[in-house]
C-alpha cells in the first residue's frame, strides 16, 4: 500500500542568503529541504520531507561498496510568486526506473516521485532564482538501503530529492578533447543508466584533458574508440552541412532528455535529422574540409554548450560558436522560452507546481 501523506518537519528558519542569489556555483548551495522515502518490506513508506542536512547509513550499504546508487537530474524556473515551472520531470521518472531496473534497485512509483516533487518545490519556491539563466536544479537519487556486505539485489532502497539553486553551468564556449585511451562505457554495461558509478569513473581522464586545458571530453566506443559516443556530462551534436547529426542511442550512451527536445525542435523546425553512428575519422575530415559548421552538448545542467574547439592527438579544430542563425543559439533560446513559459509549449514539456 502506497502511503497517502507526506510528513513535513520544516526548517525554523530558512538558510536563504539574505542579498538574494546571485552569481552561484553549480552544486555548492542547497534550498531547506529534502524529501525522502524508504522501501522496507517491500512497500515504500514514511514519505517525508525534513530539513536539509547529514543523513545516517549504514558502513555496510552496497551503495557504499557496490555503487548501487543512481540518480536523475532537472530543473525547476521562476513562474511568478506562486507557481514553478519544471521541465519534463515524468521523462526523468522513467529513465530513473530504467536505471533502477538495470541496478536490481526497487523503483520508485510516479506518483511518489511527482508528489514528493510538487511537495519539495513548493515548500522551497523562494530558492528559485528570478535572474537570468537562474534556475533551481533538482536532484532526485535512489540508492541500496541494504546493511549487508554481499552481492546481491538490494532488498532495502532509500529514494531522496535534493535541490539546488543555479547560474549558468558555462559562461563562455567549452573546448573538448577525443578521448581514445579510457572508456566511459562500453556495450552491454550500464552507459545507458544513470549510475554513479559511469561518473565516477570518468574523473580521471577528465582531469587529465582539462589540465591540457579543455573543459571535457568526447568519448569514444569502448571497443574500438572509432566513433563518437557522448562529452562528459552531455550528449553531443554536430551540424554537418544541413544536417543536425548526434550518434544514435546504444546501451553505451546515455537517453538524454535535453538531447530528445532538441531534436524533437528541429525535426519540428523541418530540419533533417540523422541519429547515426558518427566516426572519429568522418568528425576530423569533416572539421579540416569545413563541412562540420557546429558541434554542442546538451544536458540539464548546461542546457546547450556550443563547443568552440575539438582538440585530437595533439591537433586542435577551432569552430565559430557565435554565428548569427546557429543551430545552437536557436535551440537554446527556443528550449529558455518554453521552459520559462515566455513561449507557446506544443510538446507539453512543463509542468506547473
């Protein structure tokens, strides 16, 4: 039986910087409350939201140990005094249940995960910033509740909604690098979930490319390292001729939800579209004879990143980034207007909280 309330302890007084929010850094601020939920016994009970802070687990949890842990990431904007926009929050349930099926985590229910999110928000409206690119990211994330050291599908799962007020992720063009020496991912893995673990693992290597001075990288198949796959945080897209061209969804790249709006805009703009294997030899010729005029990240927390240089095996490829008509301008303005409801919404994107 599903529980029907949710308990609320709120805070006594608000953490909320008395000169507003301005100039924040991605991840560092968190708005007054969480919302958690418990699978015990295999029911979910004791829906609750209490004050931001520590929270006890177990030395023992697989999450710890194992890295049965997933999460999911979006955004809620500023509608005015007493409404939230948040954008396409129903997709980041279902991807989030994928993740938990391929994890063996119990998943959460829609409509826990909806009402503990309308709940949330509406609780801590007033953390939404009303600037421009200001937003309140949220994090929803699901993880083994288990106290045993053992391999197995977790009996105990704790599901929890963190959030966080946000600037811009990139102020300016991001410069990337080919990776063909690590691997992000790799077929029949769990590139596809969003697992901390694929994350994790990255850093390295993303620090490695950012002390040659990129800001992320663009991984390669794990098997081969000849096609293009995902950057880092965001899936990626390039403008070859007049074609809008991303590599097409493997069980090794991520289903972003940003990448879907984007080419769900242009199909609807009557743009070709091609979802293909893109190789890294098609990328380099295309960016030495000039075919390739643009290449983005799309994600949730940087929305639209044009990408301003493709650095491989010691050769930079500088691109313009800041054309009038670019595909990466338009998209990014379209998808602003409709989130922040200062555009017509055709697809139904945003829900009002």
């Amino acid at each position: 039986m599903v529980p029907s309330r949710i308990s609320i302890d709120k805070v006594s007084r608000s953490g909320l910087p008395g000169d507003g929010l301005h100039d924040i850094p991605f991840g560092r601020l968190f708005a007054d409350h969480m919302f958690i939920a418990d699978y015990r016994e295999d029911e979910w009970k004791d829906l609750r939201i209490i004050p931001y802070g520590r929270i006890q687990i177990s030395p023992g949890s697989p999450a710890l140990h194992y890295g049965q842990s997933i999460f999911e990431g979006m955004k809620a904007y500023y509608g005015g005094a007493h409404e939230s926009l948040v954008f396409r929050p129903r997709d980041n349930w279902k991807r989030l249940k994928l993740s938990a099926e391929r994890m063996s985590l119990a998943p959460v229910p829609e409509e826990i995960f909806m009402e503990g999110l309308s709940t949330l928000i509406s609780l801590d409206r007033s953390w939404i910033p009303n600037t421009p690119g200001g937003s309140l990211y949220i994090r929803p994330f699901l993880f083994s509740g288990d106290e045993y050291i053992g391999i197995r599908p977790s009996h105990d799962v704790t599901f929890m909604i963190i959030t966080s007020p946000a600037g811009v992720y990139y102020s300016s063009p991001v410069r990337v690098k080919i990776e063909t020496r690590y691997t992000r991912a790799i077929a029949g893995g769990t590139g596809f979930a969003k697992a901390g673990g694929n994350y994790g693992g990255a850093i390295y290597p993303s620090r490695l490319a950012q002390e040659q001075g990129y800001h992320q990288l663009l991984w390669t198949d794990g098997k081969t390292h000849q096609y293009i796959e995902e950057s880092g945080t965001m899936n990626v897209m390039f403008v070859i001729g007049d074609k809008l061209v991303t590599p097409s969804l493997s069980d090794s790249i991520l289903a972003g939800i940003t990448r879907d709006s984007v080419l769900t805009l242009a199909r609807h703009w009557g743009m070709v579209v091609e979802e293909r294997k893109i190789s890294v030899e098609e990328l380099i010729d295309g960016l030495k004879k000039g075919n390739v005029s643009e290449a983005f990240g799309t994600g949730t927390a940087a929305t639209i990143a044009p990408i301003s240089a493709i650095g491989y095996e010691g050769m930079d490829y500088p691109l313009p980034t800041t054309e009038k008509g670019a595909i990466a301008a338009s998209v990014f303005i379209a998808l602003e207007n409709i989130k922040r409801s200062k555009a017509p919404d055709p697809f139904h994107w945003v829900e009002r909280m």
